[in-house]
C-alpha cells in the first residue's frame, strides 16, 4: 500500500566523497556546493513524487525489470527460435479474450491486486513484427518452420520488478515441437519511463560542478543503498548523495568536470557506491536525481550472484 503523504521522517541529506582514479574527492565541511546542488535537484524531484500521481502507479502496477515473456528450451527444436523472434508465429486455436483479476506477490510478503490480461492479448504482445524469411525446418522436410502456439493456460512466474523479485500472473503457451511452453506475463507492466516526472525544471550546474546519473540499483540492507553511478572519464570529486523521505529515496551524485579545452574520451564510467539509510528502504522507489525515473535493480548474468 502507498506510504502516507505525512513524513514519518524528515527529509535526510547524505554525502559520501568516493576516491577516484582521476583525483579524490574531498568532505562536505571543505565545500558545502556539491550537497547544495544535488539538494536542490532532489527537493525537486522528491516534490514532484509526492505531489502527482507517480506514487499511486508505483505501489498499484508493476514495473518490470526484465524482458515480460521466458523464452522455453529451444534446443528440440533450434529453428523455431528464430522463427519467435522473426514473428513467424502462429495460432492453431482460438485464445482466450476475457481479462481477468490476479495477484502480484513481492518477495517480502507484499500482495498488489492488479487487472490480467487475457492470453489473446498478451499473445499480440508477446509477438515480434514479421520480418526476413521464414527460416527453414532442421530436417528441410517442410517449407516454413513456424512456431506454432496450441493452447494456453493460466499460470504464476518470477518476475524481476523495480521493487524486488515477485510472482506475477502469467499465460503459458503451449508450443508446438517443443516440451517446454513460452510464458508470458499477463499485467500490463508500467515502463520507468513513465514514471518520469513531466515538469522538472531543468538541471542545476554551478560553476563546473554537474549532477551524475544514476544506472541501477545493486542491492540494499536495512542501514544502506548500492546504486551505479555513471561520470565522465575525466570527471574529479565524485561524491555520492542520497535524499531520503518518508515516500521516496532520491539518489545521485555530483562531479567536478574538466577544464574547459581539456582533452577526454567521453567514454561513460560507472561507480558503484553505497549510501546510508535512515530507515529500511521498504517500498519506497529509488529515483535518479537527474531524470527523476524510478531505477531498476541490475539483471545479473545467469549463474551470478543475487542482489545483495
């Protein structure tokens, strides 16, 4: 359920001065501008959080970190999966057109009532733009190979979500050739995108000091944050800052960029770095100070480690 507008906790400014190969960053008691300048960029942004409606779409929908649909094992059949992602696919039966009701469950505990789609819908969205040949079956005994769904039926699958893993609502279609089926989440997922606030203002710089973006969330404890943060090659005195209100975790980080005239690639470097939190994150969105969009926790390589 969505926090209450009334803050629980008052507004917590945090810097952390990271050393850098290309310098090293300073305290906030040498030069209070960096914390100024981010500040002011997050007040903004938590501000317009809490005013709109983006709180209200981020505890009712879901915000997917991962692609909607799990591929089956393809290897009975190799060609169908460029046959999928061709969009050479094909119904041999009718599918089911009524939406539905479901629960989305994240992984500490919390439930969200959410509307499901119906498999004909979530087949149309699941299916790529015909394009190229048809490719042509292992054995070359038939024309084109086409994935061909033969029925569907309702099911749960992970889901990577903005707010954690969680079990979702899902379709399972059933592919003709191959023993495993096609999964395809059935709610209608919110792109972070959407969840970028429409009317801030825009970037504050002073001087040569610029705000950093924030890349994606590495993992949290009950006392801290790991976000990547992405700067320049040449940028010096990185340091890594946090807002933290009842409603939301506004994250970020300020840069000194080189001198004007100054020879760099413009090669983006990433820095993980950690922030304390006053209290655990809960439900709360992590938003990128720059843009004000919710981040996303970081899909690992299959057979990495979880988020921490």
């Amino acid at each position: 359920m969505p926090r209450p507008t009334t803050a629980l906790l008052a507004p917590v400014l945090v810097a952390v001065a990271l050393a850098t190969g290309c310098g090293s960053g300073t305290t906030d008691t040498e030069s209070d501008l960096p914390a100024t300048l981010f500040q002011r960029r997050a007040e903004q942004v938590a501000d317009a959080w809490t005013r709109g409606d983006l709180l209200r779409r981020w505890h009712t929908g879901v915000v997917a970190a991962q692609d909607l649909t799990n591929d089956p094992d393809w290897m009975p059949r190799p060609t169908l999966k460029a046959s999928f992602y061709n969009g050479w696919i094909r119904t041999a039966t009718a599918l089911p057109t009524t939406p539905g009701k479901g629960t989305v469950r994240y992984s500490d505990g919390t439930t969200v009532a959410v509307d499901t789609l119906g498999a004909q819908t979530a087949y149309d969205q699941m299916v790529n733009p015909r394009s190229g040949l048809c490719p042509t079956a292992d054995d070359s005994g038939i024309g084109c190979d086409w994935l061909t769904i033969t029925g569907a039926r309702r099911v749960t699958t992970s889901l990577l979500t903005a707010r954690g893993p969680a079990e979702v609502p899902a379709w399972s279609f059933t592919v003709q050739g191959l023993p495993d089926p096609l999964v395809r989440v059935a709610v209608a997922a919110v792109e972070p995108g959407d969840l970028e606030p429409v009317d801030l203002p825009s970037l504050p710089v002073d001087e040569r000091q610029s705000l950093l973006t924030g890349q994606d969330v590495i993992g949290h404890t009950p006392t801290s944050l790991t976000v990547t943060l992405g700067s320049g090659a040449c940028d010096t005195d990185l340091r890594a800052h946090v807002l933290e209100t009842n409603d939301v975790v506004v994250v970020g980080g300020t840069a000194l960029s080189p001198p004007s005239g100054q020879m760099c690639n413009s090669s983006l470097r990433l820095e993980e770095v950690t922030v304390p939190l006053e209290a655990e994150l809960g439900d709360r969105p992590v938003v990128d100070a720059a843009s004000g969009r919710p981040l996303l926790p970081r899909v690992l390589p299959q057979g990495a480690a979880p988020l921490r």
